[in-house]
C-alpha cells in the first residue's frame, strides 16, 4: 500500500507543471526575453503597463511603461502557446530618490546630480510640468534634426 501511496505521489509530482516565474522589467526601461523557439506573433495583456516588440524570431524586447502586473503570450506560426508567463513591471532602483513632504511626493535620478524626472504617484503639478518640459525638449529635438536633413 505504502509503495502505491508514493507511486502515486511521483507520478503526480512529475506530472505537476513547473510553476512560472514572472518575467519582471523596471518601468521606463527595457529587458530582452529569448524564446524557446520562434514566434509569429506576441500579445501583452495590457498595453498601458508593458510594450513588447518582436525584434526577430526568438528574441522580445519588453519595455516597462507603469507599475502593474500583466502577461505576455507568444504563438508560433501555427498559432500554439509557445510561452505564457505574467510580466511585472515595477519601480527602478537605479539611483532614484523620492523625496516627500507631508503627502506629497517629488522624484528624481541622481548620477551623480539629481535632476528631477516624472513617476507615478508624484504631485500633479510636479508631474505635469515635468511631462511638458520632456515634450518640448522633445519637440525641439525633432526640429533641429529635421533641420540637419535639410527640412525634409
């Protein structure tokens, strides 16, 4: 009886599927993921947390776009799972300092000088003016390189 009992509890503990490890990726930043064997298509569950790029058959970039837990699948060309796995995206830990007065909470990354940066969970105010400045250096980066290939 006792050798069926551990017969048995092999069996189940062999055919029990491995449990997945969350594939985990800092906000505004990028991971790379290698796949088993090559994959047609990718989704993310959602698109708001995490971006996923198919760069060639078995190699994804993964960037982290807000704190969250979602997932990934990727299919082959016959349209099976060839990976199912959830996909976190937390906070970086690479030299940013948030720096809190009462409630309200302001960030930044300091290497070595702090300069301020946007996160969620920052002030509004904070939040919003940082995003504008990003937009408008951003802005003007694209006119000046528009204007080095001659304003095509």
């Amino acid at each position: 009886m006792r050798a069926i009992i551990a017969l048995f509890a092999l069996c189940a503990a062999l055919g029990a599927p491995a449990a997945a490890q969350s594939f985990s990726v800092p906000v505004d930043q990028s991971s790379i993921l290698r796949l088993p064997e090559d994959a047609s298509a990718i989704v993310v569950g959602n698109p708001a947390i995490a971006d996923a790029t198919l760069f060639n058959a078995r190699t994804v970039f993964i960037s982290g776009r807000a704190f969250g837990q979602t997932n990934l699948i990727a299919l082959n060309a016959h349209g099976e799972v060839i990976y199912a796995n959830d996909l976190s995206v937390s906070q970086s830990d690479r030299e940013h300092v948030q720096v809190f007065h009462n409630r309200v909470q302001t960030s930044y990354v300091c290497n070595p000088v702090c300069s301020s940066i946007a996160l969620i969970g920052d002030q509004r105010e904070y939040f919003e003016t940082i995003i504008r400045q990003r937009e408008a250096l951003a802005g003007s980066a694209g006119a000046a390189e528009r204007d080095l290939d001659g304003g095509d």
